[in-house]
C-alpha cells in the first residue's frame, strides 16, 4: 500500500528516468534516487503494517489449513457408541495428540475456538462427546439444563474411560479416516477440558475423588489444561488434589461461576494450591465468566461476548502445549516471563 506522497515520488522517478535530460540533474544521481524512493516506499509500506499487540503469544510458525471431522464413532462395551470429532492440519506431520473434553451438557461441537485454533498450529484434536451430553438428554434431563441444574453427573466414571478409549484406538482410527495417515504422534500427548470437562482432565492427572479415593488416571498423557479447575468440594479433598501430578495449567477468573458459588476465588485456585509443588501454572484473568467470553462457539450462545478473553485462552493454552509437548524453547520464555501480563487484567502464577 503507498500513501500519496510515495506515489508521486515513484511517478516522478520514472517520468525523470526516461526524460533525455532529467530535470536537471546528472545522469549519476538518478540511480541513488531511485533507490532513495524506493527505500522510502519500503518504509511508508512497513509502517503501515501493525505491530504484534505486546502480551500476544506469536508462534515462530504460520497457522495451517486444518480438517475436521465430526460424528465418528468407537464401539463402547455394553454402553451406545462413543461419538467424536477429530481436527488436524491437512499438510505436514506427525503432530501431538490433544484429547479435549467438553463440560456438562456439551458436545465434540463445542469448544471449536480452542480446537481448530491449536489445531492449526500443529496437533491432532480428538473431542468425545461424553454421556452427559444434551444430544442424549431426556426432555426432563433438558430442563433441568435449561434451569441451570448441574447434578448431571452419571457419567463421572465413564469420562475418563471415554478419554482411554480414545487413545487406545489411535491405531484403529487412522486405518477408519485414511486422510489422518502419517499425522498422529501417539508418543506425544495431552489432555485439556473445560468445567466438568476440567474435572475429567483432572481425574486422568491422578486426582483421586469420592468417598474411596477413587483415581483412574492414565500414564500416557504428559500435560494438562484445566479450563475451570475444582478444588475442595464434596469428593474433591486436599489430599485428592495432590495426587495429580503435572505439569498443570488452570484457566480460571473473577466471575468463573456455576449457580452460586459463595467463594470462586478459593474454589477455582484450589488445585493450583494443593498440587505437586512444582507443576502448577494458572492464568487468572479478571473478570472472566465461566463461558470465557465464547470459548465454547455455537454451544456457549448464552453466554457475554468477550473476543480477548477467548483470546487469552487460545494464547495460554497453545503456549502451554508448545512448551511442554514440544518443548519450544520461544514458548516456555512466553510463560515463565508471563508475557500474558502485558495485555493488562492478567495474571499468570507458577508454583
């Protein structure tokens, strides 16, 4: 793009260029002022190009075109079908593995601002849709959702299992979706989740929980992104928490509530606290709802609007993945200089 001063001195170089004379001056200087106007030209250009918003996480690579698909299935003993979606980049390969879990009542189609962004940076997303799904609700079931009843919690022992399902099966899914063939680094993963999708993620980390410190954690998986993390409550104890081992990233804010809660600092900040020493990393960020601003798409329509706070989301946990399954050196600087901070109403705490 040139300003109209840049386009003129380009007119006039070229007009002067294949004038006999020149106006003036020796036939020498017009080179040198050719590469003047172009010099200047390149400058006007460059600057009206904008910087990188400090506090953003740039990674050293350009986003890829990615794929999805929706509505696969895995045969579940005695139980329907686990459906799911998986997203990956349609060029390069192999990439980490991420297995994300929605929260209460969600679906594989929601949190898709969070997938198909670190999608397309370079990993392989799978989302189970688990039981606790509205698409297998029964009309009493969807009321209770729509009263914003949070006791939908059948599934509890089944979600991690959904999570093993899948990567027990990586093998057989990627002889049933041809196009993921060479994709799938089944060495390298990570599980993330949201709300009760968090709690999933926790439990596959080692939390014990329940009356008999129960834990059904699975050693494969190598970090963890708890998007509305649990601490001390009903089945959930200290000593639960610090069962799981790391390295541990919790997303959490100021207005991250579900019906209620008397205490969403302590509450959402627990397992942070209580967690091995060590692993622990948390983004606090003000203001934030429990919706994050949209994270969960089509799926979240009830939910404020808050486009940066989706944004610090994606940013967090793409860093996040970057640094501890691809151990970035550019990404684990990002963090541990909490470069997050610079976009104000942040916080990013490691202990």
């Amino acid at each position: 793009m040139l300003d109209g001063y840049s386009t003129c001195l380009v007119h006039w170089i070229g007009e002067a260029q294949h004038s006999d004379q020149g106006p003036g001056l020796p036939n020498s200087l017009w080179l040198w002022a050719s590469l003047l106007g172009v010099m200047i030209t390149a400058i006007l250009f460059l600057s009206t190009i904008s910087a990188p918003e400090p506090g953003r996480y740039q990674p050293s690579r350009a986003p890829l075109a990615v794929e999805t698909r929706a509505g696969l299935e895995l045969p579940r003993e005695g139980l329907r079908a686990l459906s799911y979606r998986v997203t990956w980049p349609k060029t390069g390969g192999p990439y980490p593995v991420l297995v994300i879990s929605h929260g209460m009542y969600g679906s594989e189609d929601g949190l898709l601002p969070l997938t198909q962004h670190w999608a397309s940076y370079g990993y392989v997303v799978f989302q189970p849709t688990h039981d606790d799904s509205l698409r297998y609700a029964d009309p009493e079931m969807r009321r209770a959702a729509l009263r914003g009843e949070t006791n939908n919690i059948g599934s509890r022992n089944q979600r991690p299992k959904d999570v093993s399902l899948i990567l027990d099966s990586l093998g057989k899914i990627e002889k049933a979706v041809p196009e993921l063939k060479g994709k799938i680094d089944s060495k390298v993963v990570g599980m993330g989740g949201h709300s009760f999708g968090a709690w999933t993620t926790q439990v596959v980390a080692g939390m014990k929980h329940g009356l008999r410190g129960t834990t059904m954690s699975d050693p494969r998986l190598q970090a963890f992104l708890a998007i509305s993390p649990h601490g001390v409550q009903g089945g959930i104890t200290k000593e639960g928490l610090a069962a799981m081992r790391g390295p541990m990233m919790g997303i959490s804010g100021d207005k991250d509530d579900v019906r209620g809660m008397e205490d969403i600092k302590t509450f959402r900040q627990g397992a942070f606290y209580a967690g091995p020493k060590g692993q622990q990393t948390l983004v606090w960020i003000k203001d934030a709802d429990h919706g994050f601003g949209g994270i969960n798409g089509r799926e979240g329509a009830n939910r404020s609007r808050n486009p940066k706070h989706v944004q610090m989301v994606q940013d967090a946990g793409l860093a996040w993945w970057d640094a501890k399954l691809k151990r970035d050196a550019a990404a684990e600087k990002w963090l541990r200089e909490k470069e997050i901070e610079k976009l104000g109403g942040v916080q990013l705490l490691t202990r």
